[in-house]
C-alpha cells in the first residue's frame, strides 16, 4: 500500500516562501518555465517572493509534458510511465524562445519523482536554446538552467540532470521526502475533505 501525503496551498506558499531567498541569491532567475501542470502554482507563488522593488516580475513561461498514466483499478493513483510526451512547447522561432537566449532560467514543478521529466525539459531545452541562439547569431550568450521542486522522493532515479548543473548547486527542493504518494491540492476534488486529510496527518 502506497502511503499517501496531503499538501496544503498554505504549506505550498510557505515552501515557495521558504526557498525564494535561496534562490535569489544562488540563481538569480530573470525567467521562469513551468511545467505543467504541478509546476504552475508553486511558480506563480514563487514569482511574488522574487519580485525586487523596482524591478518587474519574473515572466512565467510554460510547458506540458505528460509522463503518468492513470492505473484502472484506482483513478486516485497514478503510476509514473516510460516515455515523456510533449503536450506544449516553446516554438523554436517565436520570440518566446528568443527570450530565453542569454537568461537564468528557472526551471519549476512540484514534484521529482524519477526525474525523467526534468531530465527531458532540461536536455530538451537547452538543445533548442542553443538552436535558437544559433540561427540569431547570439551564439555568445550564456544561458544558464537552474530546476526547483516543492518535493525530491529520496530514491533512485531513473532519469539524470547535467553534472554541471548540480556541481553547480543549480538544483533545489524545498522539501526532500521518502517514496510516497504526494496528494497536492490543486488535485483535490473536494479541497475541504483534502485538508481534513492534510490536518489528521499533523494530529498522528
């Protein structure tokens, strides 16, 4: 039986809260990607603790790549896949790409589980960069990747991030946890019934 953790939006917020300082300092990001759909709230939260005075929100940029597939027999549980399917992308020769070119790009989603997801939007995406970066001739430019989740199962994984990019520290979670199942609220059919369940938790 997989044990199932409820998080709050309060705990969430208080995550993004909590590492915002970190990655202010270590990351510096003047662009934020997505990954949808675990990683819209926290980077919208995270966003609000980024903002310096005097200078303009971080933009948010997004993504969609889907690696779960709902098991019949509980459509509570999902059992992570093998293949990575894109289901939005940046366009290669849009100025949503171009923008991309020279930046600290943070790259957020909710949860590393087997890391096969960050390990594809990180490969993927440095690959189009570069592309890009290319065909405008700013070949010059350094574009840097830095990966925040709200949760890291401790466990093996089977995907991998650039050796550089953890030398480098450019990797954080707010919170690293065992090998459960993370019940988020933005999930919740029925959001009272999800924080009964997140506070029972506290109670044990």
């Amino acid at each position: 039986m997989v044990e199932k953790v409820y998080v709050t939006y309060n705990q969430v917020h208080k995550l993004c809260q909590e590492a915002a300082p970190r990655i202010l300092a270590e990351f510096r990001p003047t662009l934020m990607i997505a990954i949808g759909g675990g990683g819209y709230v926290p980077a919208r939260i995270l966003r609000s603790f980024l903002k310096q005075p005097g200078s303009p929100n971080i933009p948010i940029q997004a993504i969609g790549l889907s690696l779960y597939e709902s098991l019949g027999t509980d459509s509570q549980i999902e059992e992570p896949g093998t293949k990575v399917t894109r289901t939005q992308w940046l366009d290669l020769h849009s100025l949503e790409m171009s923008n991309l070119i020279g930046k600290n790009v943070l790259i957020v989603d909710e949860v590393d589980d087997t890391r096969t997801t960050l390990e594809y939007a990180v490969k993927e995406l440095e690959k189009d960069v570069a592309d890009a970066a290319k065909e405008m001739g700013r070949t010059g430019e350094t574009t840097r990747f830095s990966v925040f989740v709200l949760h890291n199962k401790d466990k093996q994984k089977k995907g991998t991030l650039p050796k550089n990019m953890m030398d480098e520290g450019r990797y954080a979670a707010a919170r690293t946890v065992g090998d459960v199942w993370i019940n988020y609220p933005w999930e919740a059919m029925d959001i009272d019934e999800h924080d009964r369940m997140a506070e029972s938790q506290t109670a044990q």
